[in-house]
C-alpha cells in the first residue's frame, strides 16, 4: 500500500460508514465536547475546539501526533442521512503541518554552491 501520490506528498485518509443513528444524534457525539469526550479525547486534539463547523453536516478538528515530531492533521467529520433513517458518517484525515509543505527540489545538476565563470 502506497499512502503517498505521485508527486510524494500524502493523500487523505477517507472512511465512510453507515451508522443506524439519526443524523442529529450522530451530530451530538461529533460536536458537543462531553459526547466527543468518550471516543475522541482532548488530548489527541491540538485545540479543543472546532476548526469550524457547519451545524448538522460537518465539523473539523486539528489532532496533533502524541509522539515525537508531533505532526498535526486536520480531520473533517461530514454526515448526510441515510435511506432508512440512519447516517452516513464520512471521516476524512489530512496530514497538515506546515513543517511537511512542499519545498522546490533542486536541479538534478546542482552539485552545490559552485559558481560558473565567464571564459
């Protein structure tokens, strides 16, 4: 399994799941902190609070790595109903630490701070 695309930065982890709950429940346990509390604790969040949210469809939250070099992610929790009465729960996990953005490679010929003379 290759977690990287092709250009060597990390692609997204995207998990889908149908749960019986109603939309609103599930909305409960994502947002409000005592719910949240009991499968996704504080301390695995860089910040407590949402990123943002849009009320009964999706909310985000920054998790940081608890070892080290405590890489930060951004997760997005989207819900749609379900045909039943239940919700789709999609997860969806992005590597976002500034530390990890792309920097320009250098020229394959670059054999370092020589510099060219003018004959």
């Amino acid at each position: 399994m290759n977690d990287t695309a092709p250009d060597g930065q990390p692609q997204d982890i995207v998990l889908e799941y149908e749960l019986d709950a109603p939309p609103d429940k599930v909305w409960r346990a994502i947002s409000i902190p005592e719910f949240r509390e009991q499968w996704l604790p504080a301390r695995a969040l860089a910040c407590a609070d949402p990123v943002d949210a849009t009320p009964a469809q999706e909310v985000r939250y920054r998790m940081r790595d608890d070892e080290p070099p405590f890489l930060e992610s951004l997760v997005t929790f989207q819900l749609r109903p379900a045909e039943g009465g239940g919700t789709v729960l999609r997860i969806i996990h992005a590597l976002d630490d500034a530390r990890l953005e792309r920097r320009g490679r250098a020229a394959a010929n670059d054999a370092g701070p020589f510099l060219m003379r003018a004959a």
